[in-house]
C-alpha cells in the first residue's frame, strides 16, 4: 500500500495532475485512460522512480504492461526494487 501511494504521489508530479492522483485506487487505468499519459510521460515517471529509488531501471525491463493501471505500475515497481 505504501507503494502504491509512493506510484500516485510519482504520477501526479509527472503528469502534471494537480492532485487529482489522490482519487486514484489500485485499479485506475492509466494507459488509454488519462491523455497525460503519453510516451514523453512514461520516461519522465520512469526517471522519477530512479531517483526516487536510487534504482536504474532497463529500456527491456519497460513494458506497456505496466502502465495498464495503478496496481500493476506499484506491482512492477515493486518487482524492481526486489520487492516482489
């Protein structure tokens, strides 16, 4: 759960969103559903999380997959940082 605040809190600098992340949930869709979200976008909450994290993160480690929604982005997330 923690993760996932950690994601909202990741997306709504990223995207600009003014708060509006604080009524997301674990299954908001992201990719297809919010127009912020473009490929420029996932690069910018990619770069966020490795700074965030002191982590890097592999071009082949980036899935689409991941960005389906809330809860697969903190899922993945989690797999990169060994939490998984």
């Amino acid at each position: 759960m923690a993760l996932e605040k950690e994601v909202l809190a990741l997306l709504d600098v990223a995207l600009s969103l003014r708060g509006r992340s604080a009524s997301f949930d674990r299954d908001t869709v992201l990719l297809g559903a919010l127009p912020e979200l473009d490929s420029m976008a996932v690069l910018s909450v990619i770069t966020l999380m490795e700074e965030r994290f002191g982590i890097s993160i592999a071009d082949d480690a980036i899935d689409s997959a991941a960005f389906a929604s809330v809860g697969t982005l903190a899922d993945w997330l989690a797999a990169q940082l060994g939490q998984a």
